[in-house]
C-alpha cells in the first residue's frame, strides 16, 4: 500500500500565506477559481511540487489542496500553462479519501459524461487543452468548507546544450487571452504552503546546479551526477517545513527552506551544467517488456566539437513584438536588444522594427554600429509602450523588405506569437518565407507564446526557436547557446539505422544541427542485437559521415515512459502537419488513436476522473490506471540505484571529439539577453532538408 508524503509544521498551528498576485503585468497561473465569479475564490492550503530529471526526461507532479471557504458546494476552474512540449499523463481526484485516476477519452465524450456527472451531484474532474497555452481542469464539486485535493503529472523532454540543462516550472500565466485575463483578475490573494523538490540525476557528472532569482534555495550535490534542489515556504517565519518519508517516496527526509510569502506568479527556473571535457556520445534508452514484444527507444547523439567558427560582418534585422501582451515582458526583451546593439562587430549593420497592430521600422534602412547610433536607438526602444493586438505577419514581412543580397543577413524575432491581427492563417507564414534565402530565429516570451506557429517558422527557414522565461537567468541562455555564434552548422542530415528492424521514426526530417545541440530520435525496433548507425551530413559543404555500432535490448523494463514520450513527438509532428497544412480526418484520427492508446491529453483528447462505478457503467477500460501502477513501479526501482550509463558507443565512438561546452568560471552578471540574442542568432546557415532512413 502507498503512504503518502505530507507537510507537517513545527508548531500545532496551520496558516494560509497571503500573497498578492498580478502584481505588475503579470497573471498567476495554478489556481484553483469558482467558476460563479460571484463566489468567495478558493483558498490554497496547500502546492507540492515534485521533480525528477533523469535519462532524458523530466516527470513533474503537481499536488495541490484547495478549500472552499464558500458555504455552498460549487464547480471550480483549475488552469495551469503547458509547459514546452509538455502532455499530461495523470490527473487525480481523491473521492470519498480514496485517489481515483483519470482516464483519456475524445474530448466530446469526455465533456459529456462530466457535465451529465456535475449534474447528478457526484464528484468529476475534467482535464483539457486549450490549444498551446494552457492545461484547464474542472472540479465538481468542491464542497461546502472543505478541502479538495488535486494531483497533475506531466512529462517533457530534458535535453542538454552545450553542456547545460534547463528545466522551468511555468507560474507566470502568459497575459495573451483577455478572457482568462478578466477572469484570473477576479482573485488576487490566495492562501499557500509552497514546497518545491527537483533532483537531477545524470549518467554524465554535474558540476553546478543553479536556481537564478531564488537565494534562498537550497541546492545540495548528493552523488557525481545527483543534485536535489528545495524550496519551501511557511505562512509564519517561524514555522518549519519537513518532508516526512513515506513508502510511495523513496526520497530521504529534508528540511526546506522557509520564507513569509512565495509569489506564485513568478517561474522557476532551474540549470544544471556538465562537467567540462565530457567526450561526444550516443545514448539509448529502451523499453521492452519482453523478447518477442515491440521495442520503444529514444536516441540522443551529442556531437563533439567539429563546427569552426565563421568569420565576416553581418546584418541584423531585430523584430520586435510590442503589443499589450507584451506588458510584463517588454522590459525584458528592451533591455537585451539595447546590449545586442552595443555588442555588435563594428562591419555589422542593423534594423530595428518593431510591430502591435501595424509593423513600423524605427531605423530608416541598415544603420551602421556607432557608439552614438546604438545609444540612439537604444533610447527609443526603451521609450516604446506595448500596446494593441499583435499583427506578426506584417513584422516579419517588413523585415524580410531591403535585404542585401550581398550581405549575409539574419532576421531576430522576439514575441509571444500570439498572431490576432491581419493574416494569421500559418500556411501564409510559411509561403511568405519560403521566397526569401533568409534563417528566421526566434525568442518565445513567456509561457502563452505559441510554440506551434513559432517552431513552424524557424524550422521552415532553416533557423530556431528558443524559450525565455522571465525568470531566466540570461547569461545562463546566453552560456547554453553561446556555440552558435559564428560556427558553421551540420547540415543535410541524415540518420541510417541498419542492421535491427526499426519504423515509426519521429521526427522524420532533421533540421540543420547547430553547435552544442543533441539530435534526439524516437522510434520503435524489434527483436535485439547489433546495429549500424549512420549520421550523414555536410559541414560548409564537404560531406562528413559519422558511424558506429552498438546493441538494442532484448528487453529493458526501467523506462516505461518512453512509451509516452514517443507517442507524444508522433503526435506534435502530425500536429505541425495539420497546423502546416489543414486539418484532414487521417491525420486527426491518428492523433486521437495515439492519445487514447498512451493516455495523453492532446487538443482532441481529454482526462476525465470519475467514480470507479461510473467508469465501469460507461465502459471504459482502465488504460492509463494499468499504465501509471507499471511506470510507478519502474520510478520506485530507479530510486533505489544510482544513475546508469546509457552510453551505447563506448566501444566504437562515433564523435572523436570532446562536446562543446560553456566551460567553467564565475558569472559575469552583466551578460543579458541580448548578448544571448546576438550570440545565438549570428551565424546564416544555408538551407537543406534532412531525412532519417531506416
């Protein structure tokens, strides 16, 4: 039987925190509200955060307690912001004090079999996706001067560049939908005991693990590649906050942090830093429950350093969103292009638009790099007030007008992509960059930027995206991206695994490989034994082939949740084929098979959690419940060991050289964003498609 892990205080008194939310532009996220605005809001007794980060993934649980100071019973709204390439995977309601698991169902059915339980009076809970920007949960009901609980599992990639790791627990509501904006307002004081546990562990050694805005985090190394980071928070400064052990949790007590107040509005945002020196490898992780059984896996190959550094001026067109949702992060993006300017190369050039409802040029063409013309144009961005809708597609358009062909140019988008004026349509994007030789790369603002039409833009251009919180700490951006200044990209790529039976590759075509990037590969195999792996590519046009050779598992039982995970990256590449291309039934009916058949919320496919009785009178079959006691099971035996290597190329190397990394050394405070920008964004890397051959 499962224990649970609860909070317990130093004295026989419990206290609410209160904290004075949308302090500033910014809306807090992971709130549980009436959804009669006339009712008194719920109050947070209590919001668990557990962590793990470990063989390429990281699995978050959220476990939360509201009470309903109201004295009737009522429904209520829980929103919560999707994390980058995050799905969730479990929603739990405890039911008469017992913990009941959801169930993935299309999202029409699930809709309905909750309304018509909110009708007859009985507990449901309802979890759906509101496209890319937030995961909403329904409650019914929260009773009368009682406590409700709620528990949200979620999973997402954790991959590494140029050595660094980073992991953002998104807070900050994005600020880009009026309606949940009005209603979010309707509740600025809430009442909290905060906890926040995230362990790290690594194969590869971790030299340094930080927490940028948290000083008062407590940050502990418990073995080479095992780091655990807490966070806690009390509603009196004299209360202590403990972790009391218990069987579900195979972590040891500790004793957290406390602080008077902890503002949920605010990211948290953890790094993680690889030791220096460490060699490029191949890594695989596999699931197979048995010999003659499908294979999962999950392939990251992490180059070494083979890029040289591209020398020459460059020209620099910065697009820049200033529309009202923008408030709140504008400062943030101001003050990192202002240091982009100054640290330009003195043969450099630069533009500066900036758009909301109408796309303006501040510049008047390409402007030379003086000091007087940077203090210049850095005095007028930070006069700029966001206000207005956002028209994206006249920003890029006026950015991609007076390109010298002659110049090697690159255009910097920073928005949150919420297109709501003028052309909004993606394929229009996407035909309106496929006429210019021109790399598009992106900074995705806050946790509401839409990743879909973002991602799609960069990847039809040859470019990328990158997220920044405003939590970030910018020099850590800055050190995770600083490989692709000026270094040529491994382009025209493809991978070729022979030698063992594979299919359902994803993604199936690969983007030019920038320095300090993994390659992450997901796919099915069967049987076992050798393999031949093949990364083919050109570097400033020479072909260059990397090889090896390694063995797929007859059956490996530890990593259940590559199963999801996989599901997860087949349905994101068919949802850029729908965004790309339109919605067709073959392609939305796969997308809903996927999900139901590996428990994922998607934006056909909702979580519902009912009484055991009424799951059984609608028929549906516990998939997910059978899914989550394996995966639990395999997270307990992992707890019990150390990290294992899954480096599969020891033998046979297929990288000669050492990765890129950030190196070691203190912080240099007065990097920004900007620098991060410049760094990032300096390198026009030629255009090619890529393909995966099996």
């Amino acid at each position: 039987m499962k224990k649970q892990r609860y909070l317990t205080f130093g004295r026989n008194r419990l206290f609410g925190i209160a904290l004075f939310l949308l302090s500033g532009e910014l809306i807090a996220a992971g709130l549980l509200m009436p959804v009669d605005g006339s009712l008194p809001s719920l109050e947070i007794t209590t919001h668990r955060v557990k962590v793990v980060i470990e063989d390429g993934y990281a699995i978050t649980t959220v476990d939360q307690i509201f009470h309903n100071p109201s004295p009737v019973d009522l429904e209520a709204n829980y929103s919560f912001p999707i994390p980058e390439h995050g799905s969730v995977s479990e929603l739990a309601l405890w039911i008469d004090g017992k913990q009941v698991n959801g169930e993935v169902l299309e999202k029409q059915r699930a809709r309905k079999i909750y309304q018509e339980e909110k009708a007859a009076g009985r507990d449901a809970g309802l979890t759906e996706q509101d496209s890319y920007k937030t995961f909403d949960t329904r409650v019914t009901p929260v009773r009368a001067h009682q406590d409700t609980r709620i528990r949200l599992v979620y999973m997402q990639p954790a991959h590494v560049d140029s050595g660094v790791g980073r992991y953002t627990y998104p807070l900050e509501e994005g600020g880009v939908d009026e309606e949940k904006i009005a209603f979010w307002q309707s509740n600025s004081v809430v009442k909290e005991n905060f906890s926040f546990d995230l362990e790290v562990r690594s194969t590869y050694p971790v030299d340094a693990v930080r927490v940028p805005g948290r000083s008062d985090a407590s940050i502990t190394q418990q073995g080479p590649g095992s780091w655990r980071v807490a966070l806690g928070y009390s509603a009196n400064e004299d209360q202590q906050i403990e972790m009391i052990e218990t069987e579900s949790e195979s972590l040891p007590p500790r004793r957290l942090a406390t602080s008077a107040a902890f503002d949920l509005n605010k990211d948290i945002v953890v790094y993680w830093r690889h030791q220096v020196g460490l060699p490029g490898s191949v890594d695989l992780v596999a699931y197979k429950s048995a010999a003659n059984e499908r294979g999962t896996f999950m392939l990251t190959l992490t180059p070494g350093d083979d890029l040289e550094q591209i020398q020459g001026g460059r020209d620099w067109v910065f697009v820049l969103d200033i529309s009202g949702s923008m408030q709140g992060k504008y400062a943030t993006l101001a003050d990192g292009v202002q240091r982009a300017l100054g640290k330009l190369n003195p043969n450099d050039r630069f533009r500066l638009i900036t758009f909301n409802s109408r796309a303006q040029e501040l510049t008047s063409g390409f402007v030379a790099v003086t000091a007087e013309t940077v203090r210049y144009y850095s005095d007028m961005l930070a006069a700029v007030n966001p206000t207005s809708g956002t028209n994206l597609y006249a920003g890029i358009k006026q950015g991609l007008a007076s390109l010298d062909a002659d110049r090697t140019s690159a255009i910097v988008l920073v928005t949150d992509g919420v297109a709501n004026v003028g052309e909004t349509a993606q394929r229009k994007f996407i035909e309106m960059l496929r006429d210019k030789d021109v790399r598009l790369f992106t900074m995705m603002m806050g946790n509401s930027a839409n990743q879909p039409l973002l991602e799609a833009l960069t990847r039809h251009s040859n470019g990328f995206a990158m997220s920044v919180s405003n939590s970030d700490d910018v020099l850590g951006r800055l050190m995770a991206a600083i490989g692709k200044v000026s270094y040529e990209a491994f382009h025209g790529v493809e991978l070729t695994i022979s030698g063992i039976k594979t299919a359902d590759i994803s993604p199936t075509r690969i983007a030019s490989m920038y320095r300090g990037q993994q390659l992450v590969v997901f796919g099915h195999y069967w049987g076992d034994g050798p393999a031949e792996i093949n990364l083919d590519g050109k570097i400033s046009g020479q072909n260059k082939c990397y090889k090896t050779h390694f063995e797929f598992p007859s059956v490996a039982s530890e990593n259940p949740e590559i199963q999801r995970l996989w599901a997860f990256a087949t349905i994101e590449r068919q949802l850029a084929e729908i965004n790309d291309f339109g919605e067709d039934p073959d392609r939305k009916q796969s997308v809903i098979d996927l999900a139901l058949e590996y428990s994922l919320v998607t934006d056909y496919t909702s979580m519902l959690v009912v009484e055991d009785a009424v799951f059984g009178a609608h028929r549906i079959v516990r998939n997910n419940q059978a899914r989550l006691k394996n995966e639990y099971a395999a997270r307990e035996k992992r707890a019990q060991r150390s990290p294992v290597s899954r480096r599969v190329d020891e033998a046979e190397p297929m990288f000669r050289r050492v990765r890129p990394s950030i190196g070691s050394g203190s912080l240099d405070p007065w990097f920004s964003l900007g620098c991060l920008l410049l760094m990032i964004f300096a390198s026009r890397m030629p255009w090619s498609s890529a393909k995966i051959r099996k």
